[in-house]
C-alpha cells in the first residue's frame, strides 16, 4: 500500500510506458544525428519515427530485461526486428545501455524539475492570497509547542512563501547540472561513435531538449543526487506546511482546518472525525521522499568507469522519489486555497493563559525603568503569581510596586505587540508576486 498523496502529471513522466517511449526517442534521435552525418542510411531513423510504444511487446521486454539484466539489449533487438530490412543492424550504433538510460533519465528529471516549479508557483501564490488576507490576523505564536509572542498568520506564512522562493531559485539553478545528455559510449571514450562523436552528442543533445556534457557521467551521480535532494527539500517544506496545518486543526487549538466534504478525512468508527487527510499525506509522502536520497548518496559510490549495483539502486528510489515529491505539493496546492481560518478562536486561545503571551511585552516596558535582567526577573515572578492564583499577568504585576507609574491601567492588547510582522507580510507578498511578472 502506498501514500495517498498523488500526483497524475509526475505519475505519467516517471511510468514505463514512458520510459520506454523516451528509449525509443533516443534512438530516433541517435539515429537522426549519424544519418545527418552521412554514417548510416536516413531510412533507419524514419523507419523508428513510425514506431510507438505499442509496437514493443512489452511483456517480452521485461521478461528478457530479467535474464540479460538491462532492458536495452532486448529493445534493440525487437527494434530491429520491427524496421524495413535496410535498416537493421544500423540501430544503436556506437551506444551502451546506459547512454540510453541515463539520457531519458536525464528528460525525465528536467520534466519534473519543470513540474515542482509548476507545484511551487502555485503553492506560492495560493500562500500569498492568505498572507495578505491575513496581514493582521493575530494569533499566538508558538515555541517548544507553547504559546511565546503575539504574531499574525500572515507573518507565520510568509516563511513558507520565501522558503518556496529559494526553492525556485534552486530548481532553475539545477537544470543544466540535471538534464544533461549522455552518450560517451562502453567505457566513457566514444570510441563506438568515432571521429564525430562529439558532434553526435551534441545533435541528440539539441534534439532531446538536453544540455551537452562534455565529460562522461556514467559512474558519476552527483547530479542525479542532487536532484534527489531537490525533491526531498520541496517535499520537506510541503511537510511542515502541513505539520502547522495538522497541528492548529488539533481540537484543542482549532484555528485552521482543511477544507470539508462528504467523508473527507472520515474515520471507519468514529463519526464525528474529520481527519487532516491532505496534510498527513503531504506528510507521509515527504518522509518517504527523504528516504530515498539515502540510496541515492550510497549509489554515488562507483567504482572504476561504470556501476556494479550501485545504478540499480537508482532504477527504484529516483521514480519513487520523483512522484513522492510532487504527490506531496500537489497536495498542499489542492488544500490551501480553501483553507478554514478560525480567527475567532485565534484570538480567544491568546487568552487562554491569561496573559501570560504577553511576558516579553511587558519586560520590554519594564526594562526601560529597572534593565532587562532585573524586568526579565520580575516578569517571571509575576507570570509564577498568575499561574498559582488565576489571575491575569496584568493583575499580578500590578500587585508589585516596583511596577508603580510605568504600566498602563488596562492589559497590553496583543494587536499592539506584532513588531514588523504587518509590513513584512506586505514585502513578502511584492517580491513573490514581482518575480512572478
């Protein structure tokens, strides 16, 4: 059983049908490039135009993958096969199994890359509707899981829309490290493609949408790593998106919930619930994600010029980390722009302590009398005094003489308290939308 989180557009790049349509893509394009350059007849390359997907026996491939061990050997030979007699024998000239895979590996990754930009964006300008709405909205701000200062939810959602902008910045940045082509052949000389081979790369390269790499990359996977951890950080931030939501929806606290609908988030015995399901998905799908960078970091440890084990950890953790990733923003994406904000009872649980959020308001005040140490000192007794008598901070700092002329008679109000949380809301909101055009 997997995560509930998914996401159709990762699901299709990262599925075989596709892996093996962008198989077949490659030596299309490997083919274009040697007959453009005279080194094979221009019928082979036509005779694999008019080839798809479903003109591979599929169950055939896979079972003789199993023997051989890769699936590339049987490909061809089914490729040759399936084109006019004039063409067989011309097909994969020069390449190796991992030329082709690690080539469409490389079309995949750019293509999700291009998918988390697409999630990130949204989840951006979905969390920028509500940090603007919610400039002003106070709420308690929260550390150690316990109420510290007066803040706005504006305040505690644009750290997600910055972050997710350094996520974009990285996305971009990575592309030519990740999609790029490869062709260098058995041993990483190009021998197999001869005297042209790098003009050969750099056709398939054009072709393929891909960025040329001059150097062979077979036994070095940084870039698939990277990527790896591209995936696992986008994920990660969509996770404690969702550990908030989680957490505030918690029936103690109640001051967001995900959207409702029929038996969305339902348990199977107690009526009344309504699960968090989204965000515990987003969740689940992110650890998962993590996980799989772990395998990616031990795959990049190859010896001599190509993998004995260590390529195949890939062939499992990249898809799976790929879909994970963005199953986990897709899922963010769905909920937040139908998010239930309780503001009401946002205030009311900044008064649950009696006060006692606004300790660091009150030094603040005192220590332009008595400093910070000796105000830092009075605070923490007066807050001990409304704990053990229920009664309010105010209250009990009153009782002390040494407050005498410096408090106000009624409490501080929180709304008073925010610091620059207002206007930063109103800068972070500027800058996304800017870069946006």
């Amino acid at each position: 059983m997997s995560v509930a989180a998914i996401d159709p557009v990762a699901n299709e790049i990262m599925s075989p049908e596709a892996t093996v349509a962008g198989w077949l893509a490659f030596e299309t394009s490997l083919a274009r490039a040697q007959a453009s350059l005279g080194l094979i007849p221009p019928d082979v390359a036509a005779c694999l135009e008019r080839l798809g997907v479903a003109d591979i026996d599929l169950d055939r491939l896979w079972e003789e993958t199993h023997n051989v061990g890769y699936p590339i050997l049987p490909l061809v030979r089914q490729l040759d096969e399936l084109v006019e007699p004039g063409a067989r024998g011309k097909i994969h000239l020069g390449a190796t199994t991992q030329d082709v895979m690690d080539t469409v590996l490389s079309i995949q990754m750019k293509r999700v890359l291009h998918r988390l930009i697409e999630l990130t964006h949204d989840a951006g300008d979905a969390l920028c509707d509500l940090v603007e709405e919610h400039a002003t909205t106070v709420m308690a701000a929260r550390t150690h899981g316990q109420q510290a200062v007066p803040t706005t939810l504006g305040t505690k959602l644009s750290t997600f829309v910055a972050e997710l902008g350094r996520h974009l910045d990285r996305l971009r940045a990575a592309e030519p490290r990740v999609a790029r082509v490869s062709l260098h052949g058995a041993g990483g000389t190009s021998a197999g493609y001869g005297a042209s081979s790098a003009t050969i790369r750099r056709l398939v390269a054009d072709d393929l949408g891909l960025h040329d790499a001059v150097v062979p990359w077979h036994s070095s996977r940084d870039s698939v790593a990277e990527f790896g951890f591209l995936c696992a950080a986008v994920a990660g931030t969509m996770a404690r998106l969702a550990r908030e939501i989680v957490d505030l929806s918690r029936t103690e606290i109640g001051e967001i919930n995900e959207p409702g609908g029929h038996h969305r988030g339902a348990s199977s015995t107690m009526p009344q619930k309504a699960n968090p399901i989204s965000s515990e998905s987003a969740i689940g799908a992110a650890i998962a994600t993590a996980s799989g960078v772990t395998a990616l970091l031990h795959a990049m440890v190859v010896p001599q010029e190509r993998a004995a084990g260590e390529w195949q950890a890939e062939w499992e953790s990249v898809p799976r980390l790929a879909v994970l990733a963005c199953a986990s923003a897709n899922e963010m994406v769905g909920i937040l722009p139908r998010l239930k904000v309780n503001a009401d009872r946002m205030r009311s649980n900044l008064e649950l302590d009696r006060g006692l959020v606004m300790s660091e308001a009150y030094m603040m005040a005192l220590s332009r009398e008595h400093g910070r140490e000796t105000a830092h000192d009075l605070v923490y007794a007066a807050a001990a005094t409304a704990r053990a008598d229920a009664i309010t901070l105010h209250t009990a700092l009153e009782r002390d003489p040494r407050t005498a002329g410096i408090l106000e008679p009624e409490p501080m109000d929180p709304r008073t308290y925010l610091g620059a949380g207002p206007s930063l809301c109103l800068e972070v909101v500027a800058g996304w939308r800017s870069s946006r055009g």
